[in-house]
C-alpha cells in the first residue's frame, strides 16, 4: 500500500513537472515567434521610457514629497493625471465615488490591457534623503513602500504603449489606472465592484521592493473590522457595582483572540490595534474601539477566522453585562498566480538584465544597513530566476481582488537596500533618491516590453486567459466591502 502511494505521489510529481515544462516550452515557443520582429519596437519602447525620465524622476520626487496618506492624495493624483492628459490620454476622474481614483485611457479595440499605478504613503515615516534617521517633517508620512514610484513607473510604461498605438505599431487600447489608498482602505475592492477591470484582457502591475523578480508569488487574504464595547460609567471606588466596563469587554475579546491563536493555521495571522480605551482611571469607561485584522491563506480560511473571532467578541460583551457593535471596514482576496504572464516578464526582465549601482549608491544602503543593524550587503540589482508558486507568505494587497476578476501579470523592482526594514525611514530614504528612480526606469521597461508581447500576439493573450481559468478556485467573486465609497472612519 506504501508503495502504492509512493509510486502515485511520483508519478504526479513528474507529470506536473512534465506538464509545467511542456508549457514553458510553448510559452517560450509564442514569444519567440514574434521575437525578430518586436526586437526593434522594444527598443524604441526603452528609449521612450529613457526619453521620459527626467519627467518620470521629477513626478515620482514631488509625490514623495506631497507624501499623501489613503483618500487624502490629491496633489499626487493630479501629478499623474496631469501627465497623462499632456500625453493625450482621456481621463476619467472620482472612479468609484472616490475622488483621487482615475483612469486614463488610450486607443480603442482590442486587446484591452490595464497597468495599476499606486501614490499613497505611510503614516509616521517622514525621512530626509539620506541614510540616517531624521524625518524630513516630524510626524509626518513618507512613502515607506515606494509608491511614489509605482504609480509614476506605471504610467511611464503606458505612455510608452501610446507611442506605439499611435503609430500604428500596435492596435488596441492601453488603461492607467490610479488606484489610492492601498496602505488602508484598500480603495481597489470599491474600484473591482464598480467594474471598471472587467473590460480588460490582461491587466499589468508591479511592487517595489529588494529584488527584481517576475510575479509568481501569491498573497494573504484578510479582513478588517472594528469592534465598539458600550458599557455604563459609574466611580471606579464609591460605586463600582453600577458600572460596567467597555474595556474590560474589549480586554476578554482580545484574550479570546489570543487564545484562539494556538489553533489557527500556522500561515494565518491575528493582528489588532486598540483604538479608545477609557480616558481616565476613576471613573469606569463606557466606550472602547479596537480594529481587528484576520488574515489567511485564502478568502475560504479567512471566514473561518472571522466568524470565531465575531463569536468572542459576542461572549465578551455578555461576560461583561456591556453591549456591542461590528463594523465591516473591507476585506481582500488572495492574488491569483498567472504564471504564463510570469514567464513572459521573465524573459523581458532577462532581456534588459540587471541593474548597475554607483559605489556612492552603495555606500548609501550599506549606511541604512548598519543604521538598521542588518548585514551589510548593499543593493540587488540582479535578476532573480522564474520561481516556483508558494503559498503566501509575505502581506496583503487589493490586487488580490483584481486579480480574482481579470488575468493580472506582476513584477518587483529593487528599490531600496537588500534585507532592510519595509515600511520605514530606510524605504523612504531610497525611494526619493537615484537608487529608487532606477528601480521605477527598469519597472517602466519590463512592464512596457511586456506589454509589447501582447499588443503583438494574440495567441499569448490567450495563453494567458486560459492560465487564469484554469487556476481560478473562487466561484463566484464577491468583494467583502459595505455599500457606498470607501471612509477613513
Ligand atoms: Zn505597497
């Protein structure tokens, strides 16, 4: 019987093996058939983005420096629809009621092809453009995850594909999508419910990060909430008996969920910030609010979660004589893998090779290293190998929801120094300086050429359509978000 599933488990192994190597060999087969003659077009493609760098540079910069938090983007989305108006793109604004989303259009028929562009930043990591601690505004944001250069890399890759539309190279349209508030909120749910994505064949995205390395990795589903505790005040001394305590409500939920830790999937996660908590210690507090983030490897694991973790926040309140009150702030999907979509970004990444550092660029993130006690190794400018699909590890992202809708192929440019601390001072230390502009020029290239492979080939779009219906699981997409736009509170 052992034998029996050991043989099976080995002859699965080599049939999906096989099979993932025979469908390599046809992707690479696709590409190459166009290879000759979109070998001069991506060379103009890179020459256009290197012709729009100084532009790409300066926009990226003043979002850095506007610094702008979810919903509250303003002069960052006027920078980037700016841009694309001069470069003849229709813009449409307040996309799913929400006033900083936009999308900017190009060109008519098909293929449709979309490239998301994120600009808001993180609250609290304001730094200087240098390599030791020193906020540039004292308490105020910086852009800790790069998404300065996201948003500008990502139009620059669109404005690239217009050229070429408008040429006549290619035929069909090209969508930059301004999606904001991805650090809280996560305004894409709003802008996937309004179906904005669904008239795309492929949509592009990419993330800065450490590395550059094509998209194969997936992503954690979540939900966020808030729980409300309403208690009754009394003298916490002369009359503790009339009173009853929100706090101590909000305190058993968390013990429950601290509890309910030990038996969750080791890949899930309970995370929580307290909101209000009693302001004073005499009297007994009526009010206490708590945000609550559940997240697991799949929107399935995910309510499991969420249902355990609403049963404690009921017992709480009737362990405590107080009331309660959920309130739904949104919720993620996981990122569909498109590994046909991976694999053709692969080889443009290959194909425009690694990035290069000065020895000041270097001696720049080996500051920020030792500043932030890791190991001094500098910055990655090379290329990863195409890596196999694992199970999430890392964050979450509302591309996950995109995803779930359309075939969406991703990548990751370096941008800052290898191993150091993400959403904080040693990020926005790089990304508004030479070693994230180059992270953003390179995004802007192997995003274009890319796209380039599927302006001209018709059979890869397929490829990749069908890559996305064969893996999708979810049945029926439903976006965890209440009615109405999106709010900070
Ligand atoms: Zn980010």
């Amino acid at each position: 019987m052992k034998k029996i599933k050991k043989f099976i488990f080995v002859f699965l192994l080599l049939a999906s093996t096989l099979g993932s190597y025979a469908q390599t060999q046809e992707i690479s087969k696709m590409i190459s058939f166009h290879e000759q003659e979109l070998k001069p077009i991506k060379k103009e493609i890179q020459a256009s983005i290197e012709s729009q760098q100084k532009n790409l540079i300066s926009i990226s910069d003043a979002i850095w420096e506007a610094a702008e938090t979810s919903l509250v983007e303003f002069t960052s989305s006027k920078l980037l629809k700016d841009y694309a108006r001069s470069n003849g793109f229709e813009v449409t604004e307040n996309v799913a009621d929400i006033p900083t989303a936009f999308m900017a259009k190009y060109g008519s028929g098909k293929p449709v092809i979309g490239i998301l562009g994120e600009f808001d930043a993180n609250a609290g990591i304001s730094q200087k453009r240098q390599p030791t601690k020193e906020p540039r505004v004292p308490g105020g944001a910086g852009h800790g995850c790069g998404h300065n250069l996201f948003g500008t890399a990502s139009l620059g890759a669109a404005v690239a594909i217009k050229e070429q539309i408008e040429k006549g190279t290619f035929k069909g349209t090209v969508i930059f999508y301004g999606t904001p508030a991805e650090e809280t909120i996560f305004a894409k749910v709003w802008m996937v419910r309004e179906g904005v994505f669904d008239q795309l064949d492929i949509c592009m995205d990419w993330h800065p990060g450490d590395s550059n390395i094509s998209g194969t990795e997936t992503s954690k589903a979540l939900v966020d909430y808030r729980v409300m505790f309403y208690g009754d005040t009394s003298h916490a001394s002369a009359d503790p008996w009339n009173g009853n305590s929100a706090v101590d409500a909000m305190e058993l939920y968390t013990t429950g969920l601290n509890y309910y830790r030990e038996h969750i999937l080791p890949t899930s996660r309970i995370h929580y910030q307290i909101e209000a908590a009693g302001d004073v210690v005499n009297v007994v507090p009526d009010y206490a609010k708590i945000w609550t983030r559940l997240r697991g490897n799949s929107v399935e694991n995910v309510n499991v979660l969420y249902e355990r973790a609403l049963n404690i926040a009921e017992a709480a309140s009737l362990m405590t004589g107080t009331k309660y009150e959920t309130k739904l702030i949104s919720g993620i999907y996981e990122i569909l893998v498109n590994r046909t979509g991976a694999q053709v970004m692969q080889n443009n990444m290959e194909t425009i090779g690694e990035i290069t550092y000065s020895e000041n660029e270097i001696k720049y993130a080996n500051t920020i290293l030792k500043e932030t006690g890791k190991p001094q190794v500098g910055i990655d400018g090379s290329v990863v190998p195409m890596q196999p699909t694992l199970a999430a590890t890392g964050g979450s992202t509302d591309v996950g929801d995109v995803s779930q809708v359309v075939p969406t192929v991703r990548m990751s440019a370096t941008i800052a120094s290898k191993g150091g601390p993400w959403h904080s001072w040693a990020v926005v230390a790089c990304s508004g300086m030479s070693i994230g502009h180059k992270g953003m020029i390179y995004a802007a290239k192997a995003l274009s050429m890319t796209m380039a492979d599927f302006y001209k080939s018709p059979k890869l779009v397929e490829a990749v359509k069908e890559d996305f219906k064969k893996n999708k699981k979810i049945k029926e997409y439903v976006p965890r978000i209440l009615p109405g736009p999106p709010s900070l509170d």
